[in-house]
C-alpha cells in the first residue's frame, strides 16, 4: 500500500487537525476494547525491531502505526553508514521501551517502497503514525540529534494521536525475535574498537577517530579499523560545516578543490554517493598538481568508507582513471 502525505515537512506538520482527532479516536477504542477483552500481551523487547517488506508493508506498519509510531530505517547491506546507523536504531528501540517499534527495511528488496517514500539515498529514515508518514532525517546522525527527534515523535503521537506505545516485559522470551549474537573470543583490540563505536554512537566522532588510530597503529592491516577510521573521519569532517555555505562556495567554485571536496563530503554523508564520486571526478579534470591531486586523495578516501565491494566504487575507480590519464 502506497504510503501517504508524504510531503509533510516534519513533526510538527504531522497531520492535519482532523486526521489526528479520528486517529485518537481510533485509538482509544482499540484500547477500550483490548482492556473489555482482559488487557493485551506484553510483548518482548526482541518484538520491537523487525524486518518488513513490501508484502506485509500494510500488516506490519501501517495497522501497527494505529497503536505506535513506527519509525523506518531503510537500508542495504552495501551501505556502510547504515551499518553504524542501524545498531543505534535497534538499541534506542529497546530503550524506549515500546514507545516506538523499529521497521527494518531492506531497499535491494523493496525497490517500491524506497520509491514511494521518494528516498533519495540511505540511510533514510521516516515514521507512520496513525497511516501518516513524514520524513525524520536521511544520512549519518548523531545519537543526540537522533534521541531529539525520537523524543518530539513520541511527544507527538500521544498528544495529538493518543498513542500511548506497546507493553513490553523485559523477561519474556525472545523467541521468534532476532537471535542473540554467538560469543567469540575477545581479540587483542577489542576493547578498542567497542570504545570506538561507543563513541560514534554517542557523536564523539574526534574520540572514534583516535580509538581507531590506536588500533591501526599496532595493526596496520585491521580491516575494522580501517573502515571504521574511514567513516569516523568522515563524520569527524562535516560535524562542524556549515551545509548552505558549502553548497553555495561549491556552486560559485566549480574549480575550488577544497569547495568540492567539502561538499563531496556532505553528498556522502546524506547518502549520495554517486553525486560525491561525479563530483570529485569532475573537479579532478579541472584542476591540477596538488590541488588535483587532494581531491585524488579524498576520493580514494571515500571509495574506503563506501567499501570496494560496491559496484559504484568499482564503476568510480574507471572514471577516475580516465581522467587522470
């Protein structure tokens, strides 16, 4: 089922006064009638992430979205900041304890849904409350950035919807949820990098940087920390950029290295990755020596947070070579 209005332009525009009021409504009576029937179940707190895809989009998200907000995190398994984005997800889901239940959803698989919610590049994430969606935010966040928008969502669904979330006992079992990780022997920087994406979760992006140097710099070859490293400077990068002024030095500075590498970095952070390697394959035909060779530099750099096994890596790396040589 196609999702609807989706151009709200966030929380607040939630839904129209009287889309909220029937909602409610709605609302309130499952409930009355859930307490006649002896009250609901408790769910587990495995039950508050899953994976949805096109045929049960209507079952899973929006029936569910009548009774909790629902918030989308489309992913894929190429995209490596997805890979930091979703795990925060999934715990502050938990944490919330029901207050919002996590759709997992795959966009290899579900090329429709990624169309019909208009997402222009993962990760990206939307919420459905009460059948209305709206837009969260798209690209890597900060857990604090994340915790805020959580926060105004749930605010929202139970002021104007009476969305009030889901039961969860914490000591009911998890079976049917996802299952729980095989424990494997702690290696020799474990610790290390744990502190590193601890401090990528918390958006202490500079801290992430140096936990991932520390490992490199007794293995060189850690392809954790590699990648990990790779991101976090990434990240480390933009967190203090100014988007309007980048976007706008990069347009009146086409042949400005340091302009177009600083908006490559913000194409890759939202999720843009073709638009990141056009751009710096484009800049490297119009500039030489060092400054042709910076933006080389910074390109490769990306082809790391990105991963070579990505087709675009691949296809970039081609394009990159033409126009150097």
């Amino acid at each position: 089922m196609q999702p609807r209005n989706m151009s709200m332009s966030g929380v607040v525009d939630l839904a129209a006064v009287k889309a909220a009021q029937e909602a409610k409504a709605k609302a309130e009576q499952t409930r009355a009638e859930t307490a006649r029937q002896g009250g609901a179940g408790a769910v587990s707190p495995a039950d508050l992430v899953i994976d949805v895809d096109e045929a049960g989009f209507e079952r899973d998200v929006l029936q569910r979205s009548a009774e909790v907000p629902v918030v989308i995190d489309f992913w894929a398994e190429w995209c490596q900041p997805c890979k930091q984005l979703s795990p925060v997800l999934e715990r502050l889901a938990v944490e919330y304890d029901g207050r919002f239940l996590l759709a997992k959803i795959d966009v290899d698989a579900n090329q429709m849904l990624m169309q019909q919610f208009g997402v222009q590049g993962i990760p990206a994430v939307f919420a459905v409350v009460a059948g209305q969606a709206l837009p969260l935010f798209q690209g890597a966040a900060g857990e604090e950035q994340i915790r805020q928008t959580l926060d105004q969502l749930v605010q929202v669904a139970e002021q104007r919807f009476g969305l009030t979330g889901l039961t969860v006992d914490p000591d009911a079992e998890a079976g049917g949820g996802r299952p729980e990780p095989a424990e494997v022997p702690a290696g020799p920087h474990d610790a290390l990098l744990e502190s590193a994406v601890h401090a990528l979760d918390a958006g202490d992006f500079g801290a992430a940087v140096q936990a991932y140097r520390d490992v490199l710099a007794d293995d060189p070859a850690n392809t954790e920390a590699k990648l990990g490293l790779a991101q976090a400077d990434l990240l480390h990068r933009v967190q203090e950029l100014d988007p309007q002024q980048v976007r706008k030095d990069a347009a009146e500075k086409p042949q400005d290295a340091a302009a177009q590498i600083a908006a490559a970095d913000l194409d890759l952070v939202g999720g843009h990755v073709e638009d990141a390697f056009g751009r710096l394959i484009d800049t490297v035909r119009r500039t030489a020596g060092d400054e042709r060779d910076a933006v080389r530099v910074r390109l490769l750099e990306l082809f790391e947070v990105v991963g070579p096994e990505d087709p675009r890596v691949g296809a970039a790396r081609r394009a990159l070579a033409r126009a150097l040589f």
